[in-house]
C-alpha cells in the first residue's frame, strides 16, 4: 500500500496542463500492473521500463515527495529492475560502479565500501543508504555493512542514488549522496523464486524466496546462503546466511501496515601474512525489525509513521603469534638460524644490551602472542519517524516530519571499557515543491538536527528548476549537509594488547578532542533531457563542493605508549624501539582538512526498443585542499593539493540486447583512474573492468528458468584497495566465471 500511494503522490504532482498526456499514460500503466493477470512472463520487466521510462521517470528519494526526474533538485541515477538483470553484478556494490563519480572497493573478498568521489576509507562514513526508508548506516564504526544486508537483487525494484549532499531530506550522513534501495511489493512477487550461482573461487550462492497473499495480508519468507574464497592471492573466504520475513496487511483503502523481520549471520577471513593479521576472522550478527503504519486522508493528504532497531555484533578478536614466532618471521633476519633470531632483534633494538630473555624482562614482557581487534563491537539504532505529506494549495506540496533516534554501542575493545557510548538525536524537517509557473519548479527544504552533546546544524538546500519544453530542463541548486562523528570517533580507545585485554601494549588509535560534524556546501547546475519518442534520458551537471572541517585521521607521534610500569629512561627507549615494529605514534582525529572539487557528471539512458539498453555514465573532477598527515614533536605536516587523491575520471558502460530466441547479451565496461584509499587503503593504480553476460530464458508451463554464464574482468588484472608489495598485502582481481540459474513459478 505504502509504495502505491506514493505512486498516487506522483500523478497528483503530474497533474498539470503540459503534463495531462503524461498523467494518461501513467494511470492506465498504473491500472494495468495492478491487475494480477498480468503477473506471468512478462511481469518483472515491464513494471520496471514501462512505469519509469516510457514516460518522465517518477522517483521517490530526492525530496520525500514523488517526482518526475525533470523535477528534482540534484542531480541523480536511478538503477531500475531492467538494468539489474542486465548487469553481471552478483552484489549490490558492484551495481553502483554504474553510478557517475562513485568509487567502489573489496577490502576483502565480499566486504566493500562505496563512496562519491572516492574520499573514504574501508568504512565509508560519508553515504546514506537507505532500505524502503530504513537506514543501515553503522552508528558506532560508521559505513554500510554491505555484506550483511539480508535482500537479493532479485528482490529490489530500483535503486535511487542522489549525487551529492541530501540532508534537508535525510539528515546527518546523507552527507556525499543518499542510496534509496526500493524494493518490489510482496503482492507483485506472488509465487515462488529459487536463485543458485556458482563459480570462482568456490562461490555457492543460493536465494530464495516465496510470496503470497492470505485474505488482507500479502507477505514473503526469503533465505539466503553465500560463500566464496575472496581474492586468489589471501586468505579472504567469506559465508553468509540470512532468514527475512515480511507482511502488508491492508485494513482497509486509508489504513495500511508493514513489518519486516530479518537476522544475518556471516564470518569472514580477512587474512594477511603479517603477524597482526594472519589469524584473523570476523564473526557478525546483523538483525533488523520495521513497523511502518500509512494513513491515506485524501489522495493529497498522507500520514506516515514509521519505527525500527537494527543490531550489528561483530566478534574480530584476534590472537598472533607469540613474539619470539614473529620476530622468526621478520625477513631482514632470514640469514640468521632460527634460534638466533631472537637474539639479533633484542641487541639490535638494545644496542647491544639485551638478549632476548633479558629484552623480555626488562620490558615487562613474556614470549606471548599480542591480541588484537580492530572493529569487534555491538551496536543498537532505534529510530522513530512522523512524517506528513499535503497539498495546501494547488500548486504547492509540503513533506514535512519530526523524528527521533538512539544510538548505542559497547566494546570492550574499541574503548577500553565495558559501558555502553550513546548517542541520541531529535529532527524536524520539511521539504516543500512550488510551481511557481508552469514552466518553473521550486525546490526548498531543511532539517534541523539536535544531537547530544553537539551543537545544532541546520541542512538547507534550494532548487530552481526551469522547463524549456516539456522534454529539456535546466536546474540550479545548492545545498550544505553535515556528517556527525560516529561514536568510534569521538570515543576510541584502541590498543593492540599484550597476553590479555588487561595489558595494552600500543596504543593504537585514541580520541584525544571533542570532534565538530565536518560541512559540504554544493552548488550543482545541470540539465536533463527526456526524449520520449528516441528513447532518451540524459544528463549532465557541473558541480562545485567545498568540504571544511574534514575529521582528519592522522599520525601523532607526540601520544607515548603504556610505558609498562617502565622508569629507566634506556629501557623507556628500548620499549619505544620495540613498539615501532607494530606501529610508531598513534592515530587520532580533529577537525581539520579542506578539500575544493570542481566537476562535470555526464549520465545517458539509452532504450531505443523493449529489447535495447544503453547506459552511460562518466565523470571529470577537479581536486585542491589540504589534510594534516602527522604531528612529531608539536609540528603539522600536510598533504597538500596533489596529494590529496580521488579519481580524476570514472566511467562506466552497460549495454544489452534481446535476441528473438529468448537470448540476451550483456556488457560492461568500468573505468576508475588511480586513488589512494584514505584509512587502512593504499594508493592504487587505475582499475579497468570488461564484463559479458549471456543469459537465455527457458518458459516452462506455470514458470520460467534463466541461465545465465557471467564473465567479469575478462581482459586482465586489477588491485583494488590493498597494494603494499612490503608486507605482500594486496588485494588482485582475477578473471572470473559464474553461472547462475534462475527459476520462477
């Protein structure tokens, strides 16, 4: 009910005299997928292209109310069912390498990060991801637990992606861009789904899904299992699992309820061959509950509440190998016998003062193996949303809400204690679109974000857009958004622990000042092009952002280590000495960097027939500022302008024809130039993707079987995220094959 009344939305906001062609057409389209004869052959990949591309594409996210694409404010891409199934993605990740000036990386083999204009780290803290208007970002570590999300991409209708700041729609972390993951009704997937992939690196994926209505209440029960090996070169294999139920109950035509339930369990490897990684593996549990009550007053007049927890554990503790294996481990002591070994790194680091016996007792220390974890954590989010949508006046609509949130998370390892660190948050906003005349569209909208212990930011954006005809539309916006500190940032306690979590050793990372949320302000003017009788969409922004107040993570050399009860000033350096084989000086945060990006985004939709696709995506950025790099003895060094590195260029291809005889063929191209991946990442060369897909549709009696054969990075290799020769750590992308079986009755 939620998703068509917000289809109802649409056409009312349609509703104007240029547009009354516009308004038949979507109605009778409407009225047609709302008849179940229509669920059969043809059901999935018509709603998809006819609904959003036969004429203006009505989209949901940019503003809170629905829109055609010619009326939104920012520039945005939207990723419909069409070009999923043409796509040889087999994760949602790699679906947004189709998105203009978005980076993605595997720091592992099924764990990535995506970010606009590639200025993240492996947690990228800087994106809004929502699932039908639940948020997944991690309040304690920050990011998106993409490996995690219990939904299948044959389960999403579209993917909406906001280029740029949204916060006057979303809030706080909708910071460089909002993905809006839609998903289809349960009423539009009745019947039954079973999905099997296989193929490199022993990948085994399985979904499935069942869907069906009981009187009032239309529901669906899916499962998932996947697992793979990750990249060849480490040890990276990863195994998931996930269990979702979900309901509509309908009341009557005002009154409507959703509730949605899942639990995910997962593990993955994320070794290296250094001793703090060679033992690593994470265990997580993710689970999530949704409520969302709609009241329809009128066609114009929506009241809806909604409320959700999600829960995130990650187990990452971790032991190495005692200290006397690792330093038997250290290559500039591989000519030295193994029992000698030792020996020479205690008088090395002692000038000769020690052995290693003598190294240990001065120290403090025995030949135990360290303990580590960098992310173990549990994590709670209970958010509580009113919004109320309205027609005042004829040409004027309003979506405006209150909202309240609670963030909490506890780890004895990431704060060296066990209390729990919370957050809470209050927010009023509003988001209005004006007709000011048939030709102009107003875009005006804010929120106002209360977050304990911080001080207020207010996130405006304003809109203008102008239509030349009703097929050619030139829009100019600007907005400002706001990204808060993530509970691990203000509150890090990080140490790598000696024998027990009772003994830190080096401190890691620590939060040593109050952190302010670091600020966007953009100002985009773009174009869009909607050409119905070829087929068309197309766009094309210039965009100028000024980040300030960036949370720099940086190197301070000035933090001492546990000094271990250590008076002696020789053996005070001789532990100093020791402590630079794991890590010299510790990171922390402060708000500090500037960074200027100037660019153009290009984006083409191309669907000339029913049976050709056509996309292209491509941007150009210009970067200048400045990030503090490490503090030694009261002095900043900097990384300035060239140093600062985000993909100059990215493009990405997607093409695809249907053949007469159920055959479809499908290509791929992405390009990223080189980046250097801020947090753990490393500078990476360019990484360039060719990928084919052939799938071929059996139609049984009562069903359909798709066979598909996936081809991905079939013209070479690739490093992606880890590229340190010194410690062999780096993550290559081989050539990879996969055949997927798809059936529906």
């Amino acid at each position: 009910m939620k998703y068509m009344n917000q289809s109802i939305q649409g056409l009312r906001m349609l509703n104007r005299e240029h547009h009354k062609p516009l308004l038949l057409s979507l109605f009778y389209t409407g009225a047609i997928l709302s008849s179940s004869s229509l669920y059969g052959d043809n059901h999935l990949d018509n709603f998809s292209e006819d609904y959003f591309y036969d004429e203006l594409p009505v989209v949901l996210s940019a503003t809170r109310l629905s829109q055609s694409q010619s009326d939104t404010p920012t520039a945005m891409t939207v990723i419909d069912r069409k070009m999923i199934q043409a796509s040889t993605a087999l994760n949602i990740p790699d679906l947004l390498r189709l998105v203009p000036g978005f980076t993605v990386g595997f720091y592992a083999g099924s764990r990535a990060t995506v970010t606009y204009h590639g200025h993240a780290d492996e947690y990228a803290r800087d994106m809004q991801v929502l699932i039908n208007g639940r948020s997944i970002y991690d309040p304690v570590y920050g990011g998106i637990p993409w490996s995690e999300i219990p939904l299948s991409l044959d389960e999403i209708l579209r993917i909406e992606v906001i280029r740029g700041p949204n916060a006057a729609a979303y809030g706080s972390n909708s910071y460089a861009g909002v993905i809006n993951i839609v998903t289809d009704r349960n009423r539009d997937m009745l019947g039954t789904m079973i999905s099997s992939t296989i193929g490199y690196g022993k990948t085994r994926y399985i979904d499935a899904r069942h869907s069906a209505t009981e009187g009032k209440l239309d529901y669906s029960l899916s499962a998932s299992y996947k697992e793979d090996e990750g990249f060849d070169n480490r040890e990276d294999a990863g195994r998931t699992k996930w269990l979702k139920l979900a309901g509509d109950y309908h009341f009557n035509e005002h009154n409507s309820l959703n509730a949605e339930v899942a639990a995910v369990n997962g593990d993955y490897d994320e070794k290296f061959s250094n001793p703090l990684q060679e033992n690593r593996i994470l265990e997580t549990k993710y689970n999530y509950q949704q409520l969302t009550w709609d009241h329809i007053v009128s066609e114009s007049n929506k009241l809806s509440v909604q409320f959700y927890h999600n829960y995130y554990e990650v187990d990452d503790v971790y032991y190495t190998p005692t200290i006397s294996e690792q330093i038997i481990s250290i290559d500039e002591f591989q000519e030295f016998d193994e029992e000698l070994r030792p020996d020479v790194f205690a008088a090395f680091i002692s000038n000769g003062l020690y052995d290693f016996d003598s190294l240990l007792q001065a120290l403090n220390l025995t030949d135990s193996p360290l303990i580590f974890s960098w992310i173990g954590l549990e994590s709670h989010r209970y958010d509580l949303e009113v919004e109320h949508t309205l027609e005042p006046f004829d040409d004027l609509r309003i979506a405006w809400g209150v909202g309240a949130r609670h963030d909490s998370g506890k780890s004895r390892w990431l704060f060296q204690n066990d209390e729990t660190v919370s957050r809470d948050l209050y927010r009023l906003f509003i988001n209005s679109e004006w007709y000011a005349a048939d030709d102009i569209v107003v875009n005006a909208g804010t929120m106002l974000e209360k977050f304990e212990g911080k001080r207020r930011v207010l996130s405006p954006r304003l809109g203008i857009n102008y239509h030349l005809t009703p097929e050619n539309t030139l829009r100019i916006s600007g907005s400002r958004a706001y990204r808060m500190p993530t509970l691990f940032e203000d509150n890090v306690n990080l140490s790598l622990y000696h024998a027990s979590d009772e003994d830190p050793l080096n401190t890691w990372i620590i939060s040593t000042e109050d952190l302010d949320p670091q600020k966007i302000d953009r100002i985009e003017v773009g174009y869009f092009g909607h050409f119905t009788d070829y087929g068309l969409n197309f766009d094309i922004c210039l965009l100028h952002e000024e980040y300030s107040d960036i949370i720099d993570q940086y190197v301070n050399f000035d933090i001492p280590d546990p000094d271990r009860g250590i008076t002696d000033p020789i053996d005070l350096a001789i532990l100093n000495q020791f402590n630079s084989f794991y890590q010299r000086g510790a990171l922390t945060y402060t708000n500090f960097g500037k960074v200027e990006v100037n660019g153009i985004e290009f984006e083409m939709d191309f669907r000339p027939t029913n049976r050709d696709l056509v996309f292209l995506g491509f941007s150009y950025l210009n970067v200048s500022g400045n990030e503090i790099k490490r503090l030694k003895d009261g002095v900043y060094s900097y990384r300035e302008n060239a140093d600062v590195k985000i993909p100059q260029r990215t493009f990405s291809l997607l093409a695809s024809h249907a053949f007469d005889d159920g055959v479809t063929m499908s290509l791929g191209y992405y390009f990223t130039d080189e980046m250097q991946w801020p947090g753990e990442g490393d500078s990476v060369p360019n990484y360039s993707r060719l990928d084919v897909k052939f799938n071929k549709r059996l139609k049984l009696q009562q069903s359909k079987l798709d066979v598909a054969l996936i081809l991905q990075n079939i013209h070479g290799k690739n490093i992606d995220f880890y590229n340190s020769d010194r410690h062999e750590e780096y993550n290559i992308w081989e050539r990879r094959a996969y055949v997927q079986a798809k059936l529906n009755y």
